[in-house]
C-alpha cells in the first residue's frame, strides 16, 4: 500500500506554520490517521480527482479535508465549489480553517455545502483549542462506517 492509499484526513493549508500547528494539535486532540498535507487548491484538486502529478493514486478519497480559503493559484472557495459540485466528492465532509472571519466568506462557505467553518484565532491556545475540537469532530464522524 501506498501513503496515498493510506490517506484519511487531507490538509489543504499553504502557510508551514499553520500546517504545523494544525498537525500538532490534531495529534494532541488524539486524531491518529493518515494526514496528507497540500499547499493549495489546484494540487487539492488535482489529488482528489486523480489528475496532474497524482494521475496514478491509486487509494480511496480522504474521509476529510480540512481546507484553508486564502491560497495561491486557486481559494478554498474555488476548492470547496468543485468539491461540492461533482458527484464522486460532494459526499465528502470539508472543514475550513482559515483566518477570514469575513461574513461573506462564511456564508458562501455554508452556501457551497460546507460542513463546518472555524476561524483560526491568533493564540496559540486557542488555535490547539479550535482545532482539538475540528480533530474530535473527526473523531466521532470516523466511529460511523462510510
């Protein structure tokens, strides 16, 4: 098997700091599966759908993906519209973590079918407490057999 194979949780985020961040936190809430990380939306894309550089993974879609919105060469909201739009993945459950809080951002979030929207606070704290809860979240959603 493969690590794409093995790929449960894709963490789409193009700031070092932040995925690191999310990684550690993910680990301390006690989330233990496979994290594929990406560093923006058209390598998002392009893995979930098979095509570019990943036209030979061969492993199931990620039960999750965390998806940040301000990314180079394509958003989270271009990302989340695709995803949402096309049968094979519109199933799939996406949270976005990002640092717009901007009401617009939200709504077209929620509009496009997200299924949860968590603003990545400043504090360190508090960024390990937002996403301990994103990880528990994905605790509980991977009790239920897909």
């Amino acid at each position: 098997m493969d690590d794409f194979e093995a790929v449960e949780i894709l963490l789409v985020e193009d700031s070092d700091a932040d995925a690191e961040l999310i990684l550690r936190a993910l680990r301390k809430g006690g989330v233990v599966n496979q994290v594929m990380r990406l560093r923006d939306g058209v390598e998002a894309l392009e893995f979930v759908f098979r095509e570019g550089a990943f036209n030979q993974r061969r492993g199931r879609q990620p039960r999750l993906i965390m998806l940040d919105l301000k990314m180079p060469r394509l958003g989270g909201i271009d990302v989340l519209s695709r995803l949402k739009t096309d049968e094979r993945t519109r199933m799939i459950p996406v949270v976005v973590l990002t640092s717009s809080a901007e009401e617009q951002d939200v709504a077209e979030a929620y509009r496009l079918g997200v299924n949860s929207y968590l603003v990545k606070p400043v504090d360190f704290a508090a960024f390990t407490s937002v996403i301990t809860k994103a990880g528990l979240y994905w605790a509980v959603m991977n009790q239920t057999p897909h």
